[in-house]
C-alpha cells in the first residue's frame, strides 16, 4: 500500500552544487524565484531541444528522401484536395 501524498513516480532529488553568478543570485532571491525548480524547468527544456536536434540529425537522410518523393510525385490526397 503507497503511504499518503507519496507516488512511485515521483522523481527522486539530488542535492547538487551550482556556481551562479551572485547578481543574479540575488536578484532572483529577492522576487522569490525557486532555484532548484527554475534549473529543473531550464533543464528540461534543454534537454528536450537537444533530443529533437539529435533525432532530426538522426534521420535527417529519411526526411530528405521523403521530401524529394513528395516533391517529385505529390502526395496521395492531392487530386482529392478542396484547398
């Protein structure tokens, strides 16, 4: 049985030290900014750009070959289009 407020998803935390530049430091103190959630959410969306360019990268030889079929016989719907 999973205790109260507590789920298995929950990411685990891990205290880490961070050099930031101290004007800002202070800066985002002072307006009550969440570091660890600021960094997270900074983080994520990192991550997330460098794991589409890297997927793009990837099949980057799959999409121009889809692009030069397209471009040179159409695409299915194009007789059917009302637009």
């Amino acid at each position: 049985m999973a205790r109260r407020g507590f789920s298995e998803d929950a990411p685990r935390k891990k205290p880490t030290n961070v050099s930031v530049d101290e004007k800002l430091l202070t800066a985002a103190k002072a307006v009550g900014i969440n570091l660890s959630q600021t960094l997270e959410e900074a983080l994520a969306v990192k991550l997330r750009r460098l794991e589409q360019e890297r997927w793009l990268e990837e099949n980057r030889e799959a999409i121009e070959n889809h692009n030069r079929y397209t471009a040179k016989y159409g695409v299915f719907s194009d007789g059917r289009r009302r637009f």
